[in-house]
C-alpha cells in the first residue's frame, strides 16, 4: 500500500468507455490517480507491471468477465482491494465474486461519491489490517525481530548497522564466513523496514545452474523452450514491493552478472521468451562468503555490479569473535531441541559451557547449533556434560579442541559409525538422527565397505 505523500492509484476496468470517462474526470483534483480499460486483459497486463492501491471491475465484458479477472489478480495479490460493480439483475454473480475474494460490490446505476466511499473504506481496512501486522511484530523484543541472539560487542555494532539501513531502501552486501548468519541479517533488514508486509524472497546462487538460475529470477514464457508448458513468473516479479535475498553472489556467471546489473539499473525485467519489460521496485541483498573486493581486483566479479550492490556493507562477526554470546546462543539451541525432540534436557554444565567458550568454532553458529542437536537427542540426562558429546574428538574434555584434522569423508564416516553404534544399528533411526533418507545412509555403508 502506498502512501499518502503521492496519490492512491484505482484501476478501472469496464467495456463502457463512458463509465471510465466519467470516473477519470470525477478523480481529477482528488487524492486518486485513475488509469482506466475497457479489456480486462490489457487491465491485467497494467497491473502486473504497475500494480494498483484499489481495483474497480464490471462484472460483464468481453473476453474476460470479472469474476476471472478477480481471480487471476488474487493468484498475483491477495490484499489489493477488489470492488465489484453489478446490475441488479446479476446480484448472484456479485456475491459468488465475494466468496472468491472480491472486496465489496456496489450495484449499477451507482452514485459517484457512494463508489469512491467504498473505495476508500477498502483501503483503509488494508492500511489497518497492515498496521495491526506492524504493531505486533513491535511488541517482540529486539533480539526476536532481528533473529539475532547475543549481546557482545562485536554483535551489538550489527545490529546498530541493520538499524540503520533497514528503512533506507538501498542494497546492501553481507560478508561473512559460512555459518554466521548472513540470512538471519537479511531477514533482520526485511522486517525492520517499511515493506516488512511484502515478500521476502531467498534465492541460493551456488545451487544452480546459470539456465535454472535465469529461469527462477527472471521467470520464463510458455513454450520459451522444451518443457515450458506454462508461463512462469520469476522471483524478482513475486519480490515486487519486498526484498529479494541474493545468497553466494560470488557464484554466479559473466553472463549472469550483467543480467543482475541491468535489472538494478533500470528496475526492469523480461520473462525468458519475451521482449516485453516487467517493472519491479524490489530491494536487492546479497551475501558472499568470499572477499568482494579481492574476486574484482582479480577480475572474477563484475567492478560496475560490485560498486552497485556495495552501497551499504555488513560484515557478520565468527563466533570466535563473540565467544561471550556462546552461553545465551547454546542455551536457546538446547531449548529448541528439546522440545522439538520431546527430551528432557536442561542444558549443559558450567565446566563444559566454558570449555566450549574456548574453541575456535571454524563452522560458527552453524556448527554450534548442531552440536547442540546431537547432544539433546542423544543425551541420557538432564544436564549436558562434555565427555558425552558423540564425536570420536570428544571422548575426553579436552581432545574436543585437539583435533587430528581428519578429512571431512574420515570425519563425516566416524560421526555415521557413532550414531549407528548408538542407535544399536537400527539405520531408520540413525537416519533421522543424523537428518538423512534411509537410503542415502544404505549408500553411504556401502561406498565406505567397498574402500
């Protein structure tokens, strides 16, 4: 929903050339800004582009009725204000439009002023219904509403960055080993802004393919290319008004960065397959584990993107440089897992939360949190101590920090061969334990028996 500092947009839409002429003369002068079609399908392709702060919609036209033109306009946005104009004569029709989703109905011949009085009775319950979502997610304390958790400097001087930044509707870069929260930080940014309401949207870069990565971002035609069976939108279209979150940036093509940069610049895209440009007012977040800066001197990423996406950048801290938050971060991973797991457990020891204050921690929070899920669920009392931790690196208190740097295959094959030892060889539940199918543990056995 748009401010007051600028008109509310009303799409009107009815076959009647008269009826629009009479509404557009009727806005001049007020607090409406009014684009009016007479075919419902250019209406459509109007508010796929530009979107509308109310939509008013006749129910009989050529081409597309308005009971189908409410309907594809809820697949695209459910809170837009629907306002539905009907004969007498069709009144059924008027209601079966409110049980798919219309807003109101106001009934031919109408009155001018009775319809606009409708209108922005509707916007104003979206504005309110808005605020209300607003004014709960104030009501959760600071730590909730960031995601964040912890209190050390080093995290105290994040949070006063995300602060900052939230309201101001710039890119930002988030730089930071893996497992440190980066998302977490994008998260934080999205809800502490003015679009918190509108979409939020996580695309993992390293995940896929530069065809499949231009396909989810951008969408594509139908029959654009083989297996195209249907339009698809993309993910910058379903971000229009939110926050698009670019993570492993650092990941992506040539090809793939100028595309990206195009987008920032004009704030438009194509479908795959088309020529037509698609407006899309959306925040742009990236995040990287690598140096930015390092990947341009060496010519692997794009300067001009670079200094695009760098208007802001935040640099979350490694758990090693927060080791003060490890107590409050292990306590509420405990909980977590407690409670998901049904375990009786309560946390860990003095000693042992001290000790674990001591380790590096080179997979951060990450790392922690599953440490602190292995532990709950195989656990056989209410308080945690070190030697029970279930890692060949653990069977005293001190090896935990004295590793012997196996390789991640020699590590990840003891963990199996511990869970499946407490588990008594039950591999269903070694599974589940260790967060895998059944079958990709049987694969696992078998590529380890065959070495």
């Amino acid at each position: 929903m748009k401010k007051n500092i600028s008109p509310y947009s009303l799409l009107f839409v009815d076959d009647d050339p008269k009826a629009g002429d009479i509404l557009k003369r009727f806005c001049d002068g007020t607090n409406y800004s009014c684009q009016t079609y007479r075919n419902p399908v250019e209406a459509l392709d109007y508010f796929k582009t530009h979107g509308a702060d109310a939509i008013v919609s006749d129910l009989r036209m050529p081409d597309m009725d308005g009971i189908e033109l409410l309907s594809r306009i809820r697949d695209l946005d459910t809170d837009v204000p629907i306002i539905i104009v009907t004969a007498y004569s069709s009144l059924e029709d008027a209601i079966e439009a409110l049980r798919k989703g219309a807003t109101d109905f106001v009934k031919k011949p109408f009155d001018m002023e009775e319809l606009m009085l409708t209108v922005a009775n509707a916007i104003e319950r979206v504005r309110l219904n808005q605020e209300n979502r607003l004014l709960r997610r104030s009501l959760k304390s600071e730590t909730q509403e960031l995601g964040l958790i912890g209190s050390s400097k080093a995290l105290e001087h994040t949070y006063a960055l995300i602060q900052r930044v939230a309201d101001v509707n710039c890119n930002v870069i988030i730089q930071g080993e893996s497992g440190t929260g980066k998302e977490l930080a994008a998260r934080a940014i999205h809800n502490l802004s003015h679009n918190a309401d509108n979409p939020f949207i996580v695309v993992d870069c390293g995940a896929l393919t530069d065809t499949l990565l231009e396909s989810e971002l951008f969408g594509h035609e139908k029959g654009s290319f083989t297996g195209a069976s249907t339009m698809k939108r993309g993910l910058f279209e379903v971000a229009r008004g939110g926050t698009i979150f670019l993570d492993e940036i650092g990941n992506i093509s040539d090809a793939m960065q100028v595309r990206l940069l195009r987008v920032l610049q004009e704030r438009q895209i194509s479908r795959v397959g088309s020529t037509r440009t698609i407006d899309v007012d959306i925040r742009c977040l990236v995040a990287t584990n690598e140096d930015l800066k390092n990947m341009v001197d060496e010519g692997r990423f794009r300067h001009d993107l670079y200094h695009r996406l760098n208007v802001i950048s935040i640099t979350m801290p490694p758990l090693r440089e927060r080791q003060d938050d490890i107590p409050v971060l292990l306590q509420h991973f405990i909980n977590h897992f407690a409670k998901k797991y049904d375990r009786n457990v309560k946390g860990f020891d003095t000693e042992s939360v001290l000790l674990l204050q001591k380790y590096d921690w080179p997979g951060n929070v990450r790392e922690l949190k599953n440490l602190a899920e292995r532990h709950v669920i195989l656990a056989n009392e209410e308080v945690i101590h070190i030697d029970e931790i279930p890692d060949d690196n653990a069977n005293s208190k001190e090896s935990l920090f004295q590793h012997d740097f196996p390789t991640l295959e020699v590590l990840e094959w003891r963990y199996i061969q511990r869970v499946l030892e407490h588990c008594s060889d039950n591999r269903k539940k070694a599974a589940e334990v260790l967060g895998i199918d059944k079958s990709t543990l049987w694969r696992k056995i078998q590529n380890h028996s065959k070495e």
